[in-house]
C-alpha cells in the first residue's frame, strides 16, 4: 500500500508564501495522480489541485494564480508553493494520490494570520 507524509505546514503572515511537501512511500512507486485537498473549520474538505503524471494540472479557482503544484516522479514527491497568503487560506492541508483506490495523508496545518 502507499503511505502519504505531509511537511512544511506552519504559521504565516497574509501577503506571505508557504511551500507545503508530501512524500510517497511503500510498495506502489507509480502514482497516477497527486495533488492537495484542504480542510478549514467548520468547512468541507476541498479540492486544491491535482496534477497527473504526464503534467496535467487543476487548480482550484481560489488558489489559481497563487498556488503552484509540482511533481517529482522519480522520487514520488508532490509540492505545494503558496504565494500571497490569505486568511481564508488556513486550514488543514491534506496531501492525496490515487493508484487504484484513494490514498490520504494525516494532513498539515497552515495558519494565515491577518
């Protein structure tokens, strides 16, 4: 099965940036899809962006222009960069990939203080 570790969550200041890294571990080295969802209180859990391994990209319309999505295949790594932070942008961030079946990450905090 495939393990999902997310890093890089903290506290940050609105007009700030945040890189936010999952990880990919186990027996399954070839993932289709990887990508972020978001979950802030009180809110349901939200797509944030995706992107396949042949580079096909989806973004959210509140994060795009934003938010960056990257991949790193050969070491099955996926990257959030989050430029101009907004408070509505705090939430828990939860790494996703999809091989077969959905896998889930144990989720980051990112916290954006106005």
């Amino acid at each position: 099965q495939v393990q999902l570790v997310e890093s890089g969550g903290g506290l940050v200041q609105a007009g700030g940036s945040l890189s936010v890294s999952c990880a990919a571990s186990g027996s399954i080295f070839s993932i289709n899809t990887m990508g972020w969802y978001r979950q802030a209180p009180g809110k349901q859990r939200e797509l944030v962006a995706l992107k396949t391994s042949g580079g096909r990209t989806n973004y959210a319309d509140s994060v795009e222009g934003r938010f960056t999505i990257s991949r790193d295949n050969a070491k099955n790594m996926v990257y959030l960069q989050k430029n101009n932070l907004k408070p509505e942008d705090t939430a828990v961030y939860y790494c996703y990939a999809y091989w077969g079946r959905a896998y889930w990450g144990q989720g980051t905090q990112v916290t954006v203080s106005s």
